[in-house]
C-alpha cells in the first residue's frame, strides 16, 4: 500500500512539474507586447485663415424682360400711286413741271391752248394749239416759238397717248407715249425723256 502511494506520488510530482515546465516555457519564449503610443495631435496646430475673395467689378447685368403681352402694331400698309390713262381734257387742265434742258412749266386750257415758259425767267418760249377726242392729244399748230427748227413749224401735227397718277385726290404725274409718226424730235423729246410733276392751277 504505501509502495502504491509512493508511485502515485511520484507521477504526480512528474505531472506537476512538467507543466509548470511548460507554463515557464511559454512566458520565456513569448515575447512581452509593449503598448502602442498612441500620438495625439498637437492642441495647438495652426488653422489657415479664411480668405474671402476680393470683389469684382463685373456688373450683374439682369435679363431682360421682354412683356409677352406687349402688342405689336400692324405695318401700315402704302398704297403706291395709280396711273391710268386721260380719257378726259379736265384731267390735264392746269400747270405741269417737265425738264429737258432746264426746267420749264407748260400749261394746258380747256380751250385746247399750251404754253410753255422757262421755270427759271418765267420766260415764254412756245405756244401751240392741240386737240383731245377719244383719249389721245393731237398737236395741231404751233403759233409761237423762239427755238423749234423748220421741220416742226411745217409739220407740227402729232398724237400722243398720256398717263397720269394720282396721289390720294392730287395729280401727280404725266407720261407721254408718241402713237403714230412725230416730226418734230424736240418735241418728242422733252415730252418722253422725262416724266411731268403737277405744279398748280395757273402759271406763276
């Protein structure tokens, strides 16, 4: 019996100090863990200051407002003038402003009398008689002038159709168109080149 406790002691001082061995073991080998610092910023770091930018002299310029109910008045409209042509005498009764060499002005009578004055000396340098029937003008016999050559004084006799235009009520203007043969160019001429304005009732 005691032979039994004495074995039993034994293993069992075996058991204990094998593991306190191994306990030793472990805490030699292992290294010791140091603890981490932990670095903590500096209370004092320096915070950049704010910079608030400079102002601009770029004006802001608001957009325009353009009022959608804003109502746009019509385009007038412009009648152009008419031109039709004489069917009657009445119509070319007064005083008419043409041009050829110079201004002159030449004034129709119901009468069937024409006379022609330089505009500038309100000088008469022609008169002549015409005719008017079924929407032409006839020229018959020229009973003055100070320039027309021979060929018009002997052959004076022409027919021309004539146009006129209105403005509104007011005459306006005068075409001629030679219908037929005209003997006398000058004539044809200062009648066709230009076209006469209205200038009043009467000679000045």
């Amino acid at each position: 019996m005691n032979r039994k406790m004495a074995t039993l002691l034994f293993m069992a001082c075996l058991i204990i100090s094998f593991i306190s061995g191994c306990q030793t073991a472990s805490l030699t080998t292992e290294p010791l863990l140091q603890p981490t610092e932990t670095r903590l910023p500096p209370t004092n770091t320096l915070i950049p200051p704010t910079i608030t930018p400079a102002p601009t002299n770029t004006l802001e310029l608001s957009p325009t407002v353009v009022p959608t109910d804003t109502s746009i008045p019509p385009t007038p409209t412009i009648t152009a003038p008419l031109e039709h042509r004489v069917t009657s005498i009445d119509e070319l009764i007064g005083v008419w402003r043409g041009k050829w060499d110079a201004y002159y002005l030449q004034e129709f009578t119901a009468d069937g009398h024409s006379t022609i004055v330089f505009e500038q000396y309100l000088e008469t340098v022609e008169k002549e008689l015409f005719t008017f029937e079924d929407g032409l003008l006839t020229w018959g016999e020229i009973t003055f002038t100070t320039g027309e050559p021979q060929e018009c004084l002997d052959d004076p006799v022409a027919t021309y159709e004539v146009y006129i235009t209105y403005q509104g009520d007011q005459p306006e203007s005068l075409r001629w168109v030679s219908v037929g043969e005209e003997h006398c160019e000058p004539r044809l001429k200062y009648l066709t080149l230009f076209p006469y304005t209205w200038y009043g009732t009467a000679l000045p």
